[in-house]
C-alpha cells in the first residue's frame, strides 16, 4: 500500500509548543466548515484554547477527520509498499566493550566534545501518563530520592562535572505532562544541576476520532485530546526555539532517549562512534528477543532504514533481522534543522472500552532521511544500554538490573 495521503512535513503548530498563543486555534478549517459538522460547546471551546497552548492544529485535525472518513487513513494503509529485506550486515556496527583500546579512543573522542560544551540530552518525556498507574512516569521514584527524569539529569550532570562543561537537558513533555514535570523539577530544586541547564518544550497536541472520522468524545462527553506520536520532537525542538538556542551556544550533539529506558545513559563512548561515523544520527539497536516489541532497520526502497511494526505487511516473518529499534538515537543538531516529510500512521486505542483513532508519527522515520550510523548494542551486563520500565511492578523484579546499572 501507498504512504498515507496525509503524510506531511512534519508538523506546522498554530503556537509554538509550551508558549502561550495569543489567540485560540480556530475551530474551522480553510474552507469555512466546522470540524466534521461536530458541534463545539462551550466548554470544547475551553479545552481548545487550552490545546492552542501546545500547538493544537485545527486545520490539520479537520483534514484528519476527512481522511479516516474516507479510507486514506486506516490500518491496511499503513503497510509498507515495497519489500523488506535484512540490512546488510556490514551496515550495523558494535560497539567496543569497554576495557578495549577502541572503547577507550571512541570514549576520548566524545568526552573532548563534551568539555567543548557540544553535548545536550533530549528525554522523550511525553504522552498521555496513563500506562503507568495514571501518573506521569518520569516524576516516579525509580531509587531513593530519584525519579526516571532524576536519573537523566544526575547523568547530564556528572558528564558536565567530568568534563567541566555545560550539558544542558531538554525535555520534551506533553500537554498532560508538562506541568507536574515543571513541579517535579521545582520540588527537587532540578536535581542539583543550573535552572539554566534545563529546558522544557512540549510535542503537539491533536484530537482523537471515531472510526468514521467524527472527534471522539468520552463517557463524560468531554473531546479526547493526545500527543500524536515521538515523530513531534525535531518539529517542536524548532517550534520552540530549544533547537536554535542549542546551537547558538554551541552545541552541536543532541542524545534523545525514551525517560523509561534506565539502560539509555548519555556516554562518551557513544557519542565518540557518532561523531567518529560522519553520520547525521546514530540509531542505536538491541538484540532481539521472542516477545520484544518494536521496529527494526530494513533495506527498504534501496535505503536501510526504521520501519515499525505497524507497518509490516500480514504474516511478515520479522525475525529475518536480529535487532530492533531501542528508541536512543543521537543527532548531529545542524541536521535537524531542515524540516522532512514524516508518514503519518493510523493507531486504533481503546478509549472508555470503544475504539479511538489517533494518527501518529515516529521519530525512527528520520532514518529515512538523514544518514544514519546503525549501532548494535548490549542488552545484558555491565555494558548494557536498554533496560526499559513499562509496568510498575518491574521496579522491583528489575532491581538487580537496575542497582547494576546505577549501583547498589
């Protein structure tokens, strides 16, 4: 099947995302008509001005809604329209163990840009903060006195303190994030880093629909808004200016990392093999197991690039690649200054036990366009750089792992 129809360039928001717009988005589209012949209430009319805030695009939703109504958008257009194929093996390189003379070299290359002040970390701090217990995760106690966004910034820091330099932190929440992650840093005074060392910027905002493409209301009658996928963060690092204060100090590395992966710590050696490659970004890989969930590099239209699951044509035999997609990238900052073309996919939820449509894209889609340095990395030991936490009990049946990593 062909790419979606709706596919753009990336997203253009009404606000930039955390600033407050000075007017509301409208409620109606170029051509005059209101969204999908929906009434908007009063108190709709609150909740969208609110949105306007994040970057809530009214004339994108009323295109959204036409294309799930008439089939453009829907599951079997999301499938791939030309073979995959295993990526050859000489395009995914490992990385050195450490204790190596390459680990070491790679490992001196990144710490001599880190003390040039050219590294930032980016924590992927968005969605809805309702897998995990209805909280927002990163603000959860992972060890005493640290949070999953704690842990990135004690990371961040002790970097910076190494190679006494600035290693700023950018977060980039949502809607439904972004103001207990604001109070959270508050509260731990930012976790002993510089106020000014840490930037907060949010991912757009869309409204979910039903199957016919009408919003989508809850139980309650309110509109149910979301975060339309991680492929917001180069768009709304531009949007809010985060990406041109970054460079304009400066930097030149950004390290963006899911806040779940407690493995995915900002490293020297990683980014010596970034910047050894010459490549636009860094993907990192982990090896793969029955049952792990995510996307892989394919060579696919003659390029090796991500392409996630929702993706796979029916009866697809993904285990012909090894790897999957770890959701730790790093970026050569000046590379995502230039806007490009993103899919965007069709993602049925449940939503108060009926089905929801929200149209998603994925930050792993920059691999189709920028070059990308493919690294395998281990999953297991001192080494390990993927350790995700996607249900609360795993805090504890994971603790040997986790103390491994940070310590006992």
């Amino acid at each position: 099947m062909a790419r979606p129809l709706g596919s753009s360039t990336e997203q253009a928001p009404r606000a930039p995302p955390g600033a407050r717009a000075t007017q509301p988005a409208p409620l109606w589209n170029d051509g005059g008509a209101r969204l999908a012949c929906d009434a908007v209430n009063a108190t709709d009319q609150a909740l969208l001005e609110r949105l306007s805030q994040f970057g809530y695009d009214a004339t994108l939703q009323a295109a959204w809604q036409r294309q799930v109504a008439d089939g453009t958008f829907s599951a079997a257009n999301n499938v791939v329209d030309a073979a995959l194929a295993p990526p050859p093996a000489s395009d995914l390189a490992g990385m050195p163990a450490s204790g190596t003379t390459e680990h070491a070299e790679l490992h001196q290359l990144g710490m001599e840009a880190i003390a040039r002040g050219e590294l930032g970390v980016c924590v992927l701090n968005g969605g809805m903060a309702t897998r995990f217990g209805g909280v927002v995760k990163g603000v959860v106690q992972v060890r005493e006195g640290r949070s999953f966004l704690g842990l990135a910034v004690d990371n961040a820091r002790r970097l910076a303190e190494a190679s006494g330099a600035r290693v700023p932190v950018m977060l980039m929440n949502s809607f439904a994030t972004d103001a207990s992650t604001r109070a959270h840093f508050t509260e731990h005074a930012h976790f002993g880093a510089d106020e000014a060392d840490i930037e907060h910027f949010t991912q757009f905002v869309q409204l979910r629909m039903t199957e016919a493409g009408e919003l989508f209301h809850r139980d309650d009658g309110a509109l149910s808004p979301y975060g339309p996928g991680h492929g917001d963060f180069a768009a709304a690092l531009r949007a809010s200016g985060s990406l041109q204060r970054f460079l304009g100090a400066g930097g030149k590395y950004i390290f963006v990392r899911n806040v779940d992966n407690l493995g995915a710590l900002a490293d020297a050696a990683v980014l010596g093999h970034h910047i050894h490659s010459g490549r636009d970004t860094t993907c990192e890989l982990a090896p793969k197991r029955d049952g792990d969930v995510g996307g892989a590099p394919y060579l696919y239209k003659d390029r090796v690039q991500l392409v996630e699951q929702l993706r796979y044509p029916e009866g697809f035999d993904a285990s012909v690649v090894d790897v999957f997609n770890c959701n730790t990238m790093t970026f050569t900052a000046a590379a995502l200054e230039r806007p490009v073309e993103l899919g965007r996919y069709f993602v049925k939820k449940q939503v108060d036990g009926r089905a929801a449509v929200q149209i998603e894209h994925l930050i792993g889609e920059l691999t189709a366009h920028l070059s990308t340095n493919w690294l395998k990395i281990p999953r297991e030991g001192a080494d390990s750089r993927f350790l995700p936490i996607k249900k609360p009990d795993e805090l504890q049946t994971l603790r040997s792992a986790i103390d491994a990593l940070y310590g006992a």
